[in-house]
C-alpha cells in the first residue's frame, strides 16, 4: 500500500531502513491503540465495579446502624451506644409526624465511614414516606422502581443527577427486622471523582502515546541500522569485486543467521560466476587456437602452391589438404553454432517414437568401414527392443559422437561394443572399447568444451574436443543423463540413460 501511494505521487520510496522504521512504528501505534483502550475499559470498569462495591457496603452499613425496636427507629454509633433519636424522625408508622427532618446532629453521615465526596442519604418507610434525608439528597429525583423493587425484596442500583446535572450513582436496600421488611434506604455518592480520574487518566494516554511512538520510531530507526549493519558491509564488499577479481570473498558472520545464509549464497554465486568466466575465457583461448590453426594451415598451402606455378602435383597435394583442414573447419564451426543456440535454448527437437536397437545397429553398420581402415572391430553384444520419444537425428549423432570418441583413443587392434539394455522405464546405450582409458583427474572434465584427454591424439585425427559436450547437451534436451567409467589402460565406457517413456530427469537420476 505504501508503495503504491509512492508511485501514485511519483515520489521514489525511502530505503528499506526508513520503511522497517515506518512499519514497526505503525505495528506499535496499533498495538498501542488496543492496549490504551483495553487498558481504559478495564479499568473503568473495575473503578465503577469497586465505586459499586463501596456503595452497598455504605448502604449495608447504615442499614446495620438502623434497627427497629417498639416502633422506634434507633441508630447505634461507634461506642456501641444506643442513642434514640426524635421521635418524630423515628417513628416508622403511627404518626403524622413522620416526614419531619432529624436534626443535623442525629445525620446518620457520622456513622458511615468518612469520605471526601458528600454522601447521600435517604430512608422511606413502607408507604414510600421519607423519614430521614440528608440535605444533599434534596432535589435529587430517583425512579420509581428505586423504591418498589427494595419494598419487594430485591436491591436497585442506578444514576440520577441533581439539580446541577452531576450524575449520582445511587444504591437502594431494603431495612429488614425479624425477617419483615421495615423500610428502604437509599445510598447515593457523586460520580464526579471517579469521572475526573478517568479524565486524568485518558489525558496522560494523550501525552504519553506519542512519546512512546516518538521513541519507537528512533528506536526501530536505530535497530534497523544495526540490522543492516552486516548486510552493508556485504554490499560494499561486492561493489569493489569486479569481473577481474572475482576470487574475493565476502566475510561469512558466526552466527547462525539469515545475513550468514545470504553471505554463504552470496560467495557461492560469485564462485560460480569466477567459474563461468575461466571457462568463458578458456573457451575464447581455445576456439582461437583450434579456429587458427585450420585457417593457418590453408595460409601456408596456399603460399607453398603460389610459390610453385609449375608443380602440378604440387597443385593437387594443396588441394587435398585445403579441402580436408576446411571440412575441419566447417565441423568446428557447426558444432560451435550447434552449442550456441542450445545454450540459447533455440533448438527444437523432435519428440517422435525411435527404436534404439534398430538405430544403434544402423550406427554399427555405417561406422564398419572406418574401424576396419583402424584395424579396430566394432559390434554389438546385446540390443533389447526399447522405444523412447526423442529427435532420430539427434540420437543418431549421440551413438556417433560416442563411437567417434571410441574410434579415437582405441589403439590398432583394439574393441568396440555398443548394446542397448533396457531397465524399468528408463534405456541403456552402452559404448565400451579397450583404448587408453580415460585418467581420473580427467573424467570430472571430459565433458566440458575443448577438453581433451589426449591433445595429441584427438588432433591428430581431427577432433574438434566439442563432441563430448554436444553429447551432454543432447542427452540432457531427451530428459537423459550421460556417465563415463573408465581405468588407464583398461579403456572406457560411456553409458547413456533415457527414459523409455515420458519421465523425468529426476527420474532418471533415481534410477
């Protein structure tokens, strides 16, 4: 929502630190609203609850300091003296008389515990005539029910205000004596104290919110600085690393934390860019020198036969090896282009039925004549039906490329065997010959481009050291894996894994 009044007012949103500070004080002023009113509701309530509980304790006091004895009302004071007042404030029934006032010095106020607030003080007797009041009680109306709910035995408690509008809380009770009720008495105290500490109270949550949201705000400011602190001093570290010295590392905190966890990531990726670059650069170096090396050799040919106009033979012999070094360089060529538009993920293969036996017995069949030329045999040893959905073309040029490899480090006299097995859901092409063998340094390697075991041996019949890799790529594009096993000496054997039918790669892998 931020964001997007931000972009609304084109106004570039504040950093990362201002906005944790902005939410976090937002979060708190929340937090703070429900805790204030929460707050302020419990405690009015538990104010008014013990103004309430106060109130029937006054009104059962004065009821106790009441007693009715020879149809007197007598009141007894702190000493435990009896002390009858006035007859005629006294007399519950019998007299005209009744609704005369006692005079102060008989207030029932000084046998109710003192408080700062005037108490109000009212008896009725059972005909609802007032025989005693305070003068505090006048002018004060109160509901009828006030009276006829304690007269029938049940205690009434509400607010009335007086003449000034105060609001009074007001508790009625009946007088009881030998279990007859004798008369009511009312007990009633002003509001006003309790309403003025809670307007005390709700003024200090005024002031003292929004210094508490003030500090917060710095607060959460600071300890989101502190918070970024690490993943600052990681950005600074990879603004200085730069394409050439890609071999620093950010420094990796001890604890256990997300900013440790983005360091790690962090040094991984740069490890892996280091890596794509030295493989970048080495694929520079080594495209350079494999496409000079043809373009030289046509040079020096065709400056040999200038040199020579009358060599007619001559002629020929340049010709020859022009043509060859450029069939060289238009395999290198397409296979480079071949990598290039997988990488790019512009080939499209075709995802048709292909009989693999009958395919890799076609590949055994072309490939006789030249492994008779190298006094190499080639064969096959076992070829179970399998059918996978993949480009015939392209598997054609996978058990190619392998044989071609296989061709290439097998000494004269030496075995080729090619078999295709079938396992599950998944299908074996296994290329094993009895050459060199591949060293174990090497095999972690054999796959990447312009690698070659043997330099020396894979120039020497023309490899392009990219066949391998296409291979890695096709088999990858048919949801496939491609291994090696090999010993030195021994020889090697490559096994390609497809899924039979339409798996995938981590399939694959499990199997």
């Amino acid at each position: 929502m931020l964001q997007r009044l931000l972009r609304m007012r084109s106004i570039s949103p504040p950093g990362i630190r201002v906005q944790l500070a902005l939410w976090y004080t937002i979060v708190s002023a929340g937090l703070l609203l429900i805790f204030s009113i929460a707050f302020y509701t419990t405690l009015q309530n538990m104010l008014a609850s013990s103004f309430d509980t106060e109130l029937k304790m006054r009104a059962q006091q004065a009821a106790d300091a009441v007693t009715f004895k020879n149809g007197h009302l007598t009141v007894y004071n702190i000493m435990d003296e009896v002390r009858e007042l006035d007859a005629n404030a006294v007399i519950l029934e019998g007299t005209d008389d009744a609704d005369d006032q006692v005079d102060t010095d008989h207030s029932m106020l000084q046998y109710i515990p003192h408080h700062d607030t005037p108490i109000f003080v009212k008896i009725f007797d059972t005909q609802g005539k007032i025989l005693y009041q305070t003068s505090t009680f006048k002018g004060l109306k109160t509901p009828t029910e006030s009276l006829d709910l304690p007269l029938h035995g049940a205690p009434w408690q509400g607010t009335a205000n007086d003449p000034k509008g105060q609001p009074i809380r007001v508790y009625s009770t009946m007088l009881v004596s030998q279990n007859h009720i004798v008369g009511v008495v009312q007990i009633g105290q002003s509001l006003a104290p309790l309403d003025d500490m809670l307007r005390r109270i709700l003024i200090g949550f005024l002031i003292i919110c929004p210094l508490i949201l003030l500090l917060s705000a710095f607060g959460s400011y600071w300890l989101a600085g502190r918070a970024f602190r690490p993943i600052q001093r990681l950005a600074n570290t990879a603004r200085e690393i730069g394409a050439k010295d890609l071999h620093q590392r950010v420094s990796v905190p001890l604890a256990r934390d997300e900013v440790r966890d983005l360091a790690v990531i962090f040094n991984r990726m740069i490890e892996r860019l280091e890596r794509a670059f030295a493989q970048q650069r080495r694929f520079v170096a080594d495209a350079s020198h494999e496409l000079r090396t043809p373009v030289a050799v046509i040079r020096n040919m065709t400056e040999v036969a200038l040199a020579q106009p009358d060599g007619q033979e001559d002629y020929g012999l340049v010709l020859q090896e022009v043509n060859a070094e450029s069939e060289r360089l238009g395999r290198l060529i397409n296979d480079l282009l071949a990598l290039a538009r997988a990488d790019e993920g512009h080939v499209k293969l075709d995802h048709d039925p292909v009989r693999l036996d009958l395919l890799t017995a076609d590949v055994v069949a072309s490939m006789e004549t030249l492994a008779t030329e190298r006094n190499i045999e080639i064969s096959t040893r076992r070829l179970d039906p399998a059918t996978v959905l993949g480009d015939a073309a392209r598997l054609i040029q996978v058990i190619m490329s392998l044989v071609d490899n296989a061709l290439i480090y097998t000494n004269r006299g030496g075995q080729i065997f090619l078999s295709v097995e079938t396992c599950g859901s998944h299908v074996h092409i296994i290329v094993q010959d009895t050459g060199i063998g591949i060293a174990k340094k090497d095999l972690d390697h054999i796959f990447e481009r312009f690698y070659r075991a043997d330099p020396a041996r894979s120039k020497a019949v023309g490899g392009s050291g990219l066949g391998l890799a296409l291979v890695e790529w096709m088999v990858h594009a048919h949801k496939g894996i491609v291994t090696v096993e090999s010993q030195p000496g021994k020889g090697s054997t490559f096994i390609v894994t497809l899924p039979s039918t339409v798996a995938s790669k981590e399939e694959v892998l499990v199997s």
